[in-house]
C-alpha cells in the first residue's frame, strides 16, 4: 500500500494545519479501487460550538465515527473520519457540535457517507 504524507494532504485538501489528527490509510474500495481515510478533528476552539446557532454548549458526549467524502483524489475515493461529540446548547438543547469541513450548503464537495446528522 502506498505512503500518504499527512502534511501533503493537509495541502492538497485545504484543511488547517492541525485538522487532520492521525495516520491517513488507504483501504480497498468494496465497490473497487481504493479508498483514502483521513482522520479528522475540529480546532480545540470549535469542538463545544452548536451546530445550529454556533455557541458554546456543554459537552454532552460522543458519537460513533462517521465519515464525509471530499473530492477524490486521482481514482481514489477519499473519506473524512471523526467521531463528533454532541454538545448541551441553551437554545437547541442537545445537538450534534459543529464540524467545520461540513458544509450542508456545499454537498457536492462534502457529504455525509454514513448516517446523516444535525
């Protein structure tokens, strides 16, 4: 399997310099071809933020991980991993928190590939 450099992706995704929170892998591709997972992880700063209004919540607890595709790279698939934390929000209540690489506005450059959520 071939080496992805974690810093090379960082630049070619266009995700901030302390996004991407472990080892990229390449996994095959049930449908064919491989797949490249990038674990993922919001700033410190944005990780107890609503995903709805954008304030601070408590921190409630943690899903299970998910997965968004970006824009593939060659022939390759290429999925964002993290498991979101759900925050306490004084006027959603509880809520999935705010994951900056989603955008529900943008889905043709990256959606949801597992359960769909807040």
């Amino acid at each position: 399997m071939p080496t992805i450099l974690a810093g090379a992706l960082k630049r070619m995704l266009g995700l901030p310099a302390n996004v991407v929170a472990g080892v990229p892998r390449v996994e095959k591709d049930p449908r064919g071809g491989d797949v490249v997972i990038v674990p993922v992880r919001p700033y410190a700063r944005d990780m107890d933020q609503c995903a709805r209004c954008g304030e601070r919540g408590r921190p409630y607890d943690r899903l299970g991980v998910r997965r968004w595709r970006h824009l593939d790279i060659g022939c390759a698939r290429l999925l964002l991993e993290h498991a979101p934390r759900r925050v306490d929000c004084a006027e959603h209540g509880v809520t999935v928190a705010m994951v900056p690489w989603r955008d529900a506005r943008a889905r043709t450059r990256v959606t949801s590939s597992g359960r769909s959520h807040g």
